[in-house]
C-alpha cells in the first residue's frame, strides 16, 4: 500500500531512522532508513505530491519525455522539511547537511498509445524519500522523483 501526502501534512517529529547499514555506494558509508508515523501504522518510505508550476508531454515514437518546472512555494518548503528533519538526526553524527538542487527536470517513460492517453489526464509527479545517506562529512537525504501511476 502506498500513502501520498502533500508537503504541507509531512511532519519530521514523525519521521525515525532504523539502525545504519552500509551504503552500497563506495563514497558513502552509512544509510540509515527512514519511517515515518500515520495514525496506527508505520510507511517505509515517504511519498510526497510534487506541486508542478509547468510540464509539458513530448511524445516520441517509442516513449514519453516529460519536462517540469516546481512550484516556487513547494521547493521551500520541501528544502525546510529536508533541512528539518536532517538536523533532527544529525545532533549525533555531527556532519556537515546536504541539500539536493532542484531543477528543471526531464523524465522518460515507455508507454503504449492508449496508456499514453489516459497518462495525460492523471498525471502526477510525487516524491520518494527513503533514508539518509552519510559520508565522512556530510549527510543527505536518499530520495528520487517518480510518476504516479507507476510506469
């Protein structure tokens, strides 16, 4: 089951880590998973609406490329929900926090004609975040844009 949210119910009071494992990737060390607090139940992940200002669909013979530009509102306050909860967690680690640099953004996705269509009118950007990453010095959010429904 995935929860969608929007910015403004997303809370880090609500958000924990699990123990650290090791990274996967060679200049990181640690990642630590996050979960986050609904009601009753705990979400492995937080998927977040993406509130866009502007997209626009190209369709190409074999795939869709979808280019956006973000809310200017929404990317505040996604950096101070990030900034949030990174200085939550980093009152033991003490590193230095990592903000991810949001921009325009170009998206490519397979679709079949009558798929593509329907895509048109739902279309939705959302994003996942699942943990911190930490490396010698600094810390980060683990995240990555996705397109609702699932391609």
């Amino acid at each position: 089951m995935n929860v969608y949210h929007s910015i403004e119910e997303i809370h880090s009071k609500k958000c924990f880590l699990c123990r650290p494992i090791p990274n996967k990737f060679f200049n990181y060390i640690h990642f630590y998973k996050l979960s986050y607090n609904v009601l009753s139940f705990t979400l492995n992940t937080i998927l977040i609406w993406i509130e866009l200002k502007h997209y626009t669909i190209k369709e190409l013979p074999d795939q869709c490329v979808i280019t956006y530009t973000m809310d200017d509102s929404f990317l505040e306050k996604m950096i101070r929900f990030e900034t949030e909860l990174l200085n939550q967690f980093n009152h033991t680690l003490q590193k230095k926090i990592q903000l991810p640099t949001y921009d325009t953004k170009h998206l490519f996705y397979y679709k079949n004609k009558k798929e593509k269509e329907k895509e048109k009118e739902k279309f939705r950007l959302f994003f996942r975040i699942s943990g911190i990453w930490e490396s010698e010095t600094h810390i980060g959010i683990t995240s990555k844009i996705d397109i609702y429904p699932s391609t």
